[in-house]
C-alpha cells in the first residue's frame, strides 16, 4: 500500500513536469508507458524507483523544470489555480502539497495581476503591447484570491491592487502586494521563485 500511495504522487510528479516542459511527443510517452506497464505485468518492476528508470528519458530532470515553469505560460485557468494552490501548500510546507482534494472556486479565485483586458492608460507605462500579451498568462502574473476581494479589484491599475493583495490570507499572494510596481522584471522575478519551490512540490523520485 504504501508503495502504492508513492507510485500515485510520481504519476502526478511526471504528469506535471510533462506538461510544463512539454516537448515529448505523445506516441513517446505512450510507448515508455506500455513497456512498464507490461514488465509491472509481468513481475519484472515492482517500484517506484525501477519505474522511473524505465521512463526515465520522458521524465524532465530537475533542471528542466525549473527552467521551463520560469518561463510557463498557463492559458487554461483550472490548471493555473492547481499549480497555484499546490505552490501555496508547498510554500506552507504542507504535508503532500501537490494533492488539492478540494479546490472550490466559490471560495478561492484566480487573479491576473496584470489583467487580461489591461488598459493602456492604467497599464502602458510598465507593459506594451506585445508584452501584455506575452505576461498576462505567466503563471508569475497570478495569484490566488478570496473571491469577494477578487471581485472588487478586476482591471485595476496596481497601485489600486496592492492593498487588496496585501491583505490576502495566501502568502504567495501577499507577496506580491508588498512590491512597488508591477512589470515584466517584477513578473520575472516571482516566476523564478516559484520555479524554483515547484521542484520541491513536484519531485522527480515521487
């Protein structure tokens, strides 16, 4: 059972890495699977780790990750909430942050910072426009959020932001409130730290 329990935590590790690194065609991933799932089959796998070593040319490494979700851009919104909430977790040192039993969007939204119908006049001093459209879906650029405040805030410009997120019970999200401004460089920045925790969240061993 309990190599049970680690075998389904790396399938969520890989699933994840796959997904943000991308890049592996799908009949790849679909043979490397087949063949351990076959030698499980047949008694000659009976780990975790000797599954890894079986798939391990489709497993991004470390470095791969982290490199790749430093530059990820999440278009699909209920995926961008899990890695979210799972960061948050991790970032809460939570037991098992990468399992989100109950993401209720009743009750937790998801903020673009920069908003997706930012206006020039609030906006293009930090970002033109090429650049809103290259940061608005950053994984960097969001933040988890309450619903009501959420509501409140929409396409404001930063500055009229800053207190609502300063206020958030979401520590990554609080973060974000206390910085100056909001750019490219901040949205970098951020990025790269979450980078660098989803590794921690997502591990490549399970």
């Amino acid at each position: 059972m309990k190599e049970k329990k680690r075998l389904l935590k790396a399938l969520v590790s890989w699933s994840v890495r796959g997904l943000i690194v991308g890049g592996i065609g799908g009949g790849t991933a679909e043979n490397a699977y087949c063949s351990a799932a076959v030698k499980i089959r047949e008694g000659e796998i009976t780990s975790t780790d000797q599954i890894l070593k079986e798939i391990a040319a489709i497993v991004p490494s470390d470095a791969e990750f982290q490199t790749a979700f430093e530059l990820a851009r999440v278009p699909k919104s209920n995926l961008a909430r899990y890695l979210l909430i799972a960061l948050e977790r991790g970032h809460n040192k939570k037991k098992e942050p990468e399992f989100v039993p109950n993401s209720n969007e009743d009750e937790v939204n998801l903020e673009h910072v920069l908003p997706k119908r930012a206006r020039a006049r609030d906006w293009g001093a930090q970002f033109d426009v090429d650049q809103r459209k290259e940061y608005v879906t950053r994984i960097g650029n969001m933040a988890l959020l309450q619903k009501g405040p959420n509501g409140k805030i929409g396409n404001k410009k930063f500055s009229a932001k800053r207190a609502v997120l300063r206020a958030s019970k979401f520590k990554l999200t609080k973060t974000i409130g206390q910085k100056a401004d909001w750019s490219p460089q901040a949205i970098n920045g951020r990025q790269q730290q979450l980078a660098a925790l989803a590794v921690s969240v997502w591990p490549r061993g399970g």
